[in-house]
C-alpha cells in the first residue's frame, strides 16, 4: 500500500526522479518548475525542509513499496488556521482515485495533525481533473482565480471547512 509520509531529506532522489519523469505531464495542466529548480534540487529540497521545519507549510509525499514517490501533497502558506492545497500525482497512477484519495486523507491530517480549520486550493478553468478531486474530497466554489494564483491562467477557488467533517 502507498504510504502518505511527510517530506524527509532522504525523499529527495525518489522526488527528484518523480519530477524528471512528469515533467512534461505536469506542464500540459500546470505551471513548469522550470530548468533552474532542476539543475538546483538539492538546494531547493533543502529549502523546502527548511520551511517545514520553521512552520510555514506541510509537505507530503504518497510514496509506494518500492520506494518510488506518487504523488506529492503540500499545504502550505499557514495563516490563522488556513492553509493553500496542492497536489500532483504521477502520469503511470493517473485515473485511479489516488488524487481524491489522498487529498481526502490529507485533509484529516491537516486538522489532526495541524490544527487546521480551512484548507483552500486554486484550479484553472482547463484542469477538470483537478476540479473533479476537489469537488469529491469536499471542496467548493468561493470565487475566482486569477493569473498570479494560476500561472497566468483563469480558474476558481475552492475551500473546504474542515471542521465540518
Ligand atoms: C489533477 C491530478 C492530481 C489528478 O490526479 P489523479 O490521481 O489522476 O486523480 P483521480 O484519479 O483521483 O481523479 C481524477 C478525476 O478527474 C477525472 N479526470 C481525469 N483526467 C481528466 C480529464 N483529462 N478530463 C476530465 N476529467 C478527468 C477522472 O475521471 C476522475 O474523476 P472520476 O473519479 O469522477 O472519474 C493529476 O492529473 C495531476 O497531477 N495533474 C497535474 C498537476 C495538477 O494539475 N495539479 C493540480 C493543480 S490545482
């Protein structure tokens, strides 16, 4: 069984690999991470550990028996009790639930663990698979999105009360 782990120093190859390997996946829905967070990943894993260990944001990876990371899960931007969703999952495991899955699962983390009481997630207009996790774990509608949340594309937010079960 996949395996929700918070981000660790030792997941940066499994992460790295994932990246590499959706790459192109990832930008037909999404902004590029572009070159330079490539040729800098050691630097940019470190970071990012960083900022976890300093409280700003939670990250997750879903990583499977054989090691090999699935999808990664972030919440970050933690602000009086709110937080900003994201997520990607990997081109081989696409359609299969894993999405909708682990975000729901996340989202019972995000209170038990967290503390948190809303989690908000940002989708362009064109990202139905997206919208569809969203809609299935609970989220709904609050407004638009603009280009500077959406890598210069149109979309909506969604929010999700976790309080509400
Ligand atoms: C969005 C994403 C996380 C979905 O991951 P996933 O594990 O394939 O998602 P799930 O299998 O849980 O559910 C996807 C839902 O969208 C539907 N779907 C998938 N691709 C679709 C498409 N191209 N058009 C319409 N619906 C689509 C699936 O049928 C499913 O809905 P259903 O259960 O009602 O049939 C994945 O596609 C991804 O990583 N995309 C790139 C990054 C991204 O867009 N992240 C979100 C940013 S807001």
């Amino acid at each position: 069984m996949p395996e929700l782990q918070r981000l660790r120093p030792g997941h940066a190859p499994a992460v790295l690999t994932f990246e590499l390997a959706n790459r192109s996946y990832f930008a037909a829905s999404i902004s590029d991470r572009g070159d330079e967070y490539f040729d800098q990943f050691a630097a940019q894993h470190s970071a990012l550990l960083d900022e976890q260990e300093a409280g700003a944001g939670a990250y997750y990876v879903l990583v499977d028996e054989d090691g090999s990371v699935l999808g990664r899960f972030n919440l970050y931007r933690f602000s009086d009790g709110t937080a900003e969703l994201g997520y990607r999952v990997a081109q081989d495991v696409a359609g299969r639930g894993v999405a909708t899955a682990t975000v729901r699962e996340l989202c019972q983390l995000a209170a038990a663990r967290h503390g948190l009481h809303t989690l908000r997630a940002a989708t362009s207009h064109d990202n139905v698979a997206s919208q569809q996790v969203l809609a299935k774990a609970g989220f709904v509608p609050v407004g638009p999105a603009g280009p500077a949340d959406l890598g210069g594309k149109q979309g909506t937010w969604y929010q999700r009360d976790l309080d509400a079960g």
